[in-house]
C-alpha cells in the first residue's frame, strides 16, 4: 500500500502468470490517490470496479474510507481480495461481489462517494456502464468522484453523464481520468 493505515504492506497478486489481471502500478496508484486528496475526493463509500487484486479498493480503505464494495468476475481474484482484506484487517469494512460489471452495476445502491474502474484496456463497454451507475443515482451528485483508468491510447470521454473529466494523469502507457459533478 502507498499510504494510509496499511503503509508499506504488500498486496496478493495475481495467482498463476496465465492471468489477464492487470494490476494498477505502485506509480500510477500513487499519482491517483494524491490528486484525488488534491481535490479533495471522500474516501467514505467506495465502490472499486474491475477490481482485479482490490489494490484500488483497498487503498482506499487504508487512507480512511469507511467501507469499499469490490465487483470482479473472476472467483480466482474474488478470493485474492478477500485474502488481501483480511490480511490488512479490513474485512469488515468491505463486500466482495463476484459478478460481471456489466450485471452488477443494477444491483449497486450507494450511494458511493467514489467510483475506481481499471476496466480491461478497450473495453467498449466501460464508459456506457460508468454513465449508466452515475445516471441511476448510485454515485453521490453532489460530492461523487469517478476515476477510471485506461490507455494512453485512448482518448478521455470529456464526461461520464453528469460528471466533467477535472483531471487527467499519464504515467507509460496508463492514463488516469478523474470525474467530478457539473
């Protein structure tokens, strides 16, 4: 972890090297969670999204978010976060739902306070679903914070529904965009 109550501990990653999880760099988890506490992003109610590890999620949970909902497909890795969270004493202050984003994101009440998404680079689904969350009311309108991460390659949606692209980070060949309300 880059900072917080879990400073300094290292995550579970991926099991096996077949996985096709991509696991967010130290550098570019850093360079998000600084600019999201520039602008002032609440931690309180995260919902981490492709979750992959939960390093996301969880980080977020070590710089004092009080409770963090974890959406990723694969049991494997559901199980990876499960063991990462009871490793850091967080298990308490999380849900891990084992489902596609894509079949959750109808089941997610919030309202969260912050929205992490690392989908699969290229996956044309990803914008439409992040509108679809942020337009049924699941993220907080007045406070809400989206970061979504992607390819360099690609370029940023300008907004996800009523939330305005604030900021972009580029580190390689991942790029961060932070959402915040109109």
């Amino acid at each position: 972890m880059i900072a917080g109550s879990a400073r300094g501990r290292q995550l579970k990653g991926p099991p096996g090297r077949a996985s096709d999880v991509r696991p967010s760099s130290d550098l570019v988890r850093g360079a998000l969670f600084d600019s999201l506490a520039a602008l002032g992003a609440d931690f309180t109610h995260t919902l981490d999204l492709y979750a992959g590890t939960g390093a996301l999620g969880i980080e977020a949970l070590s710089r004092g978010g009080e409770s963090c909902h974890f959406v990723e497909k694969n049991r494997a890795m559901a199980d990876v976060i499960r063991e990462n969270l009871d490793a850091l004493a967080f298990t308490d202050s999380a849900q891990v739902i084992v489902a596609p984003v894509e079949r959750a994101v109808g089941r997610l009440a919030g309202p969260y306070t912050l929205v992490l998404a690392d989908p699969p680079y290229a996956d044309p689904a990803a914008i439409a679903l992040l509108e679809r969350l942020a337009q049924s009311g699941a993220i907080d309108g007045d406070h809400g914070t989206i970061a979504l991460e992607h390819s360099t390659r690609e370029e940023a949606a300008a907004a996800i529904g009523p939330f305005l692209l604030v900021r972009s980070l580029r580190h390689g060949d991942s790029s961060v965009s932070i959402y915040r309300p109109d």
